[in-house]
C-alpha cells in the first residue's frame, strides 16, 4: 500500500538549500542575487554578462480537462530528468495569480515530487511582482480619471476609454461597473470594469520586454483610449511612463527558486493563456539561456492557446526557436475527450480513450506546422490500466511519433528520464521553426488562418463591432500586430463544451482590443471573460494557518 | 554657501551596512531575519524570546501645514540622538502608503541626515504588506458577493453590505461606484466605493493585533453588513478568517531597516492619523521595546489626531504607558497659523509667531491631559529667525515647558542630542499616563469628550443618519469600543480652513461605522474622505528610471 502525501507535505518535508547555494551553481553572480527570505531571490540580470545561448524546450499540452493534466509538474520533472543525465538545465515558468488560489484547489507550482520550492510562497505574494502589475495598471488608470477631472487638456472621451482598472483576484461582480458617482467632486462618471492581474496588458508589456529600458519605451506605446474626435491617446500623452516603469523597477527582476530536486527555476510573469499570451517573461527566459545549456519553459492551457502564442508573440519578439516541443497528454484527458464524465475516469474505458485521442492527434498536428518535432509526454495517473497505456503507445508508434511514459509526480527527474532522453534527440537535430503567419497578413486573416489551420474551424464570424474594431485597427496603422486570441481552453471552439476535436464550427470574434504596448491585437471570443468568478465553495473555505503561522489546506 | 542636496542624493550618498549586521547589533537572533534583498529583512519575531520592557518615547506634532514640519525626520532624527548618548534604542514608524507617493511630492521615511534607508524601496512597495492588506481587504470583498451571488445563504442584504473594496491609490474616481452590472451571470448590481488601503479595517486590525493568532481572532470578528433583518453579518458566519490570515502571514513580520547613522528601526503597519488610527503596529512595538531600551515611535499628524488614538486605542490595547512625548513645532507652522501665507514663509515674521503659537499651546494642553510631559522640539528651517526662535524659547521657559531646538535634519543624530536629554529626564521621571476617556462611557460621550477636552469645540452634532448609527451601536452592545475620529488634520475643527487656536464651533459627526474587528467606531466628521484624490500636477509626472533602473524624480 502506497502512502500518498498531499503537495504541501511533499514540499514541506523536502530539503531545500539556501537560495545563494543554488544560484552559486547555476553560476549566477553573489551580487546579483537579492534575497527574499531564505529561498527565493530576485536577479540582477544586468550584472549577468553571457551570451543569450541555452536551448529551449517548450511544454505544451492537449485540450485541458477538468481532471487535471500535470503540464506544469511535467516541466519541472522534466528540467530534474535533464540533470539527471547531466545536462546544465533550468527551468522557466509563470508566476501563479493569487486569483484563482481561493477559487478552486490547485497549485502552480507542479505537484508530488515535481515541485518548484517554497510552493506556499510562490503561490502567495511570492516577491510581489503581480502585485507591482497590478498597481502600474491601476496607477495608469487613476491618471487617467484624474487628467479627465482635472480639465482633460488632452480631450480624452470618458466613454471611449480602453484601459480598464485591475485585481489579482477572481471577482465577477467588478466585471462591469460605473465608477466617478457622487457629484462633481468625486470624478467624472463613466462606464468601467475590472480584468484579473493576469490580462494586464502591463502584464503583456512586462513579458514582451528584453531589460527595463525596454519596457519603459513599450509602456508609453500603450493606448489608453480615444479622443472626442476618435485619436488615439498614449501614455506618453499623458506623461507617466516613468512613473510606470518605476513601479516596476524591482518587479522586473526574474525570480530564482529552486526544484525539490534542486534544479535553478527562474519564475517571473504570468499571463494567463486563455485571456492573455500565456507565457514567462522574456527577460527569464533570456536569462536563463544565459545560465543554462537547457531552459525547459511551459505555454499556458493546449498548444491552441499557449503554445500558438508562444510561436507568433513571444519567439518572434524574443528571436528564440524553440529546439524541441512536449506536449503533455494523459490517459484520463483522452477519456474525458472521448465523452468519459469526471467521476467515472476510474474505470477502465479503453474505447474512450480511442475516442479521445483524436483530441491529442490535433494538437501534434498544429504543432508540425511550426516546423518542430512534438514528442509525446504521457503523464502516468493511478488510474491508467495497462492496455490504455498500450494503446496510446501503439498509436503513437503507428505515426512515428515519440512518446515517453512519465512518473515524475511519483518518482521527481527519475521519472522523466526517457522523456529527457527522447527530447535530447529531437533537440540534437535540426528543426525548422517558422510562425504560423507573417506579421504582413491583415488581422482579419491572421485570426482565420489560427481558426482555420489551428483550431479546425470552418471560418470566423466577426461582430457588428468587432468589424468597426478592425476598421480601427486599419486606419491607425495597427494592422501588423499579431493577434492574441482570448478563447476558451477547454475546447477548441469557443463553445467549452465541444471536446475531443471538432469540425464544421465557426469562430465568433466578438471585440478586438489594440494594445499597442504590448505589442499585439486581442481577439475575444465566444463568452470568453477577462475577469473570473468564484465557484459556490471557494477553495478558501479551508484555507488556514497554524499554531506557528505556516499555511494549512492551501492545496 | 551651504550645498543641500536631495533627501535622495543623501540617501544615495550613505554607507548602508548589510541588514544582518544591523540585526545582529540589535540582537535578533540570525535564523529570525529573513532578508528583502541586501538592505531590509522582515523578522520572525516567534523566535524572539525576551519581556517587553524597553520605555516608549511618542513623537507627535502641532497642526501641521503645507509647509511640512518633519515630524518623521525628528523621530529618525532623535532615535540617532539617543543611540549617540549611548542608549540601546530602536526606532519605530508606520510604513508609507503608495497612493499619496504619487500625489504629492514628499516620502515618509524622514528627510535630510535624519532618514532611514533603504528609502526607495520604502516608499515603493517596501516587502509587500500593503499590498498584502489590500488583497485581505479585496478578497473579503469578493467572498461576501460571490456569497449573495451564489444563493445568499447568510440573508445578507446587498444594500447593506459595509464592507469596501480598497486600492493603494489616490484615486477619487473610485469613492462611489456600482458594482455587478452586465445581468446575471456578472453578480448581483449594488452600491459600493473603494477606500485607500490605509483606512481599510484590515489595515487597522493587522495593526492593533499582538500576534497571529490574535489577528485571525480579531479578523473574524469584522462586521462585513447586516441581513435583510438588520443582524450584522461578520467574517466568522463567512468562514474565510482562516484564507484572510493567510494571506497577511508573511506581512504580519515588522520589517527591519536601518537610519542613516545605522540605528536600526522597525516599520511595520501605516493607518494614515486622519481616516484611520495613525500608529505603526503593536507588533513592531512590542518587538522593538523587546529588544532595546527606548523605542521612539510617532503618531500621525498633530496630537489632537494620532497622539489621542495612540492613548486612546493602541496604548490601552498593547497595555502601554509612554514614558515621554515630544511635540515637534516650527516655526514655519506658528506662522501659518498665525496667519502667513505659504509662499510669504521666508520673511522674519515674529508678530505671527505669537499669533500661531496658540496652536501649539492647544497641544501641549492637550498632551498633559494624559498624564504625560510633553517635551517641544523646535525643528530649524534654515528661513528661522534668532529672534522668532528666541521668542518660543522664551515663552516655552515662561511656561516652565522643556524645549529643544532640533536640527537633525542638517546634522543628522548630532543635531538631536539636546532634544535627547531632556526627553531622558522625563523618561526618568515617574509619570501618571491614562487615557482620556473610560470604555464604559457610551460612543456619544466619548465623541463629546474628544471634541470638547481635545479639540477645544463646544458641542458636537450628529446627522440623522449618524443617530441612528448610535442605536445601532448600542442594540448590538458595541458601545463599550474606543473611538476612531476621522477629522481632517489641519485644523482642531472639522473645517481644513481654521487654523491656530479656533474656539465656539461645533463638529458634526456624519457617519459612525463599527469596526468590531479592530474594536473601535470610527466618526467621520465634516467632509473627510476615506478616499484622496490627486492633484492637478501629480508628482509621478517627474518620476523615471535612470539607465542603471534606479529611481529619478521621486523626492
């Protein structure tokens, strides 16, 4: 009989090394490294002098499902397998938004012995940088409510008004509000709603920024509204970068953490991949590429969302070309996509699995578009009968295409050792990356070609207002951007409830948002919000702390 | 000719020495200090193990004016004194808030030779508490309408609900706002309006606390509204205390700086004196008399404001009796009470020194009214003259009051070493501190009492809604709980416009609001806002990073 611990007391019974000593390993200079507590600390990158080299290995995964698929437990199980055979490896991930923490139970940190380290840390404040994000946004914000109260020299129309406030928390009822009542006195009224941290377009910017130069010049890009006559008004109008930028002049250090096998993990921005471009800044990653032969990094959700946006927002601004692709698939995700109901993922049901496989088929299919090898990272559960496992193997073999078996949730790198080795392969032969789209395609036709080539879709529906919104897009010279696509995770379509993988379906594009700091068109659709809401029986509820302060049902 | 450098350049221009070492002098013990990059570290202090017995020295001030009288400079400035006539001394302050940073041009951590360091990172984020308090704060809000979203099971009456969202933002457009609009499936449409975090219960609460267990205690005591049948509904029926301690259980740390000369100084918590209680945390207090010998510690703005609540709620809470006051004057702020106009400050004026120096003499009243001796500093600015200052000399020794004039700002410790040893005189001198009022006289009474013993008015007034507020307080039986006036700061009156010693007004009290988490009613009087706006010019549009990511522009 297996003992089975929980994550909090699998990390907490971990040894974990003093921060310094894992960042003297990864070569990391001892006056670059800012302490936060004993475990975590903040890099000074401009202290890091070393070509930008390492290879990348992105970890994606198939349609998620409400069972859980362990992408991000596979990547740093995956960095511990590379030790393990002796590669010099980090790994980079997202930063979890506090957010969805009280929501619904689970971590971002990986799980049972493929844990980043402290996990109770990371998943709270950790070094405050969402909470920085939070503030330059809103910041922003009271800025602009301000110029318009104090005379509007600029001639902004408060009903034209893009930039929204933001909370790094699940809050459905600010979705949609009315702020500035009360007299004259107490603002100007207009309508407003808040986004959750994580679709910040300061978010954005501070992922798609090489250094805090950088980012200062890509924050006074950003537009914040129209005009009374319809022009677009920036930050640089208003005159505040530098004090934008200032607020995140700690924030945009990358943060070093540690694996529970102590591997180096660089931890820093975290937008989500349904509503934002779902990847780690481009400063960790660079980092890390300085540090490491190897930088093992995740993309948000399915490699609809994550991964697309990775290859045509944050490869193509970083000049990086991701050297081998995983993505993650597990037996009960199959069974979930061939039609299998949650509570009944215990039972053998190998025809659901056949079923289901279609979902994964398509995944690898994209991700041959982008001119790399996707290797196969079967994520082994309990549950999983043998001959389920066969089957996905044989299926695998039948199309020539690599798949490991990974225990890593059970047994840390020793368990993602024959993944380590596959995708070495893969990463010691040539690959031919290439965007799925040339910046030079209209934005209507970007979003077809993602619906068409990517999801499946027969064609895409544009809105009244959404083709105004592209009228916009054109007249203002914003036609180059690439496009962020804000759909659901769960389905390819925009409907959450189509699995496995659909066909015959449109797209509807219902509002197209220019965030041009950031650098890139956003495309919501279906019903896709921008701010979530808290399940009846928030995690929450069994949240505590104990007789000495440390934290108790977090997850 | 005399070079003045910035607050910043000084700054900048001091040896910092490495946080542990500061800690080590002061003997916390190593594995207690957990370090915030190389300068400031928070402190485990349930690792502390010595009595509480170091004597309290309360720093607090005359009305101030927009001149600026340095209060905190004077308290940095003569914990410096202190340590320079050889006393074990710790200094300890509230923390900055954000909002007016990028309001008005001015930090909080002291000015001159008499500042504590690291001062950017003070003013900007510090290690997160604020933060962490408007999350607490923000995440309540949540829970209670995702609670009447999801079934209001608990009857609350939206209507009803108390509880606000905060932000650390002067941010005037969010004072009064509608939340839940957009149908159904966006929450449930009610009223509602953000404070500044400062003034948040959660703010007060983490400030009045003697540990953690004691802040989950009192966190679940918070009254969030009342039900459809007028009960109050509080955190407990929620069953979120435990989440909410969670998430302050790494701020709940007092955070370990150092001033210029290296003494070193806790500064933890920061209620702003004019909308909330005004003091740093017990905590850190607590902390700080365990450690050393003499604590020096301030109150926000004048005495009638942060010295009564720091008598009146945090001294009776934390079971402490000062052992001496200083009252920081200038000659600037006698003026301006006299009646001088802000930009005419400079020209030798002493007809309006004695016409101002009533204000001052209100609080040295005021300030015996607590069993204490108050101790005047007279803190130099370079536009005083000998004879404006001898006149105060003068009629402080007719008096037969205790007077130093303090140029610490110019000379850093050196400049306070006159001011020291007078205070070390009253320290050593038994005094017969108690509070102005007893507990057991009912809300009204008190109200009376602080308005017509402190502020010197005749009467007060109560609104109607404010008397019905009283029964409210009384059916509940919360009548027994101190009083948080929220008054605006520069006058005695409830009219910013009345300066010096004004005397035949009434205050009227517009709204009371329980805070039976913090254990005190807060009294809103005349138009005080929980809310500040910013100005026309707003500080941040100076502020920038220099090449290298550091600070420009921002004192």
């Amino acid at each position: 009989m297996v003992e089975y611990l929980s994550d909090l007391e699998i990390a907490n019974r971990s040894e974990i090394r003093p921060i310094q000593e894992i960042a003297e390993k990864a070569g990391i200079p001892k006056e670059s490294v800012e302490p936060y507590g004993f475990y975590k600390a903040k890099i000074n990158t401009q202290l890091i002098d070393a070509p930008v080299k390492g290879k990348v290995v992105l970890v994606t995964a198939m349609s998620p499902t409400p069972a859980g698929e362990g992408k991000s437990t596979v990547t740093v199980g995956l960095s511990d397998a590379f030790k393990k055979i002796g590669e010099n490896v980090m790994v980079a991930l997202r930063e979890p938004s506090l957010g969805p923490v009280f929501g619904m139970k689970g971590g971002a940190t990986g799980g049972g012995y493929a844990q980043v380290l402290p996990m109770e840390e990371i998943n709270l404040h950790f070094n405050g940088d969402l909470h920085a994000i939070t503030t330059a946004n809103n910041a922003l914000a009271a800025f602009i409510d301000n110029h318009i109260y104090q005379g509007n020299q600029l001639n902004i129309d408060p009903r034209r008004v893009t930039w929204k406030r933001v909370i790094d928390m699940n809050d459905r009822t600010l979705r949609q509000v009315v702020v500035g009542l009360g007299g004259p006195f107490k603002g100007v009224p207009r309508e407003d709603g808040f986004d959750i941290t994580v679709a910040s377009e300061i978010m954005a910017v501070f992922c798609l920024s090489r250094d805090i130069k950088d980012l200062k010049e890509n924050i006074s890009k950003i537009t914040i509204g129209f005009t009374y006559d319809r022009k677009p008004v920036t930050v640089k109008d208003l005159g505040v970068e530098g004090a934008l930028t200032l607020i995140l002049k700690d924030a945009i250090k990358p943060n070093l953490v540690q694996t529970i096998e102590g591997t180096p993990a660089l931890i820093h921005g975290g937008p989500f991949a349904n509503i934002a471009h779902g990847c780690n800044s481009i400063i960790a990653t660079n980092t890390a590429r300085q540090l490491a032969d190897v930088v093992v990094t995740e993309s948000g959700f399915g490699s609809d969302l994550g991964a697309e946006k990775f290859m045509d927002i944050k490869a193509r601004r970083a000049g990086l070309e991701p050297s081998a692709i995983v993505v993650v698939a597990t037996i009960r995700a199959m069974k979930m996509h061939g039609g299998v109901a949650k509570d009944e993922l215990k039972a053998e049901n190998v025809e659901a699995v056949k079923k289901g496989i279609v979902n994964l088929e398509k995944h690898l299919e994209n991700l041959k578009q982008f001119g790399v090898e996707p290797v196969v990272a079967l994520n082994a559960f309990v549950t999983d009968s043998e001959e389920e496992v066969n089957f996905v193997k044989q299926w695998c073999a039948e199309r020539n295409i690599k798949i490991a078996l990974t225990e890593v949730w059970e047994k840390g790198g020793e368990g993602g050792v024959e993944l380590a080795k596959l995708v070495k392969e893969v990463m010691d032969t040539e690959q031919n990356f290439k965007p799925l789209y040339e910046l030079e395609l209209p934005v209507e036709e970007k979003i077809r070609k993602i619906v068409q080539d990517i999801y499946g879709g027969d064609d895409v529906v544009f809105t009244d207002s959404a083709k105004k919104q592209l009228k916009t897009i054109k007249d203002n010279g914003w036609d180059n951007y690439p496009v962020c696509m804000a759909k659901t995770q769960y389905s390819f379509t925009d409907d959450a409830k189509k699995l496995g993988r659909p066909a015959g379906f449109e797209i509807t594009i219902r509002e197209l948002i220019p965030k041009t700091g950031a650098g890139f068109i956003v495309a919501l659709t279906g019903d896709i919000m921008t701010m979530p809401g808290l399940p009846k029986q928030p995690a929450a509820l069994n949240m505590d702390i104990d007789e000495n302060g440390n934290a108790v049902g977090l997850f």
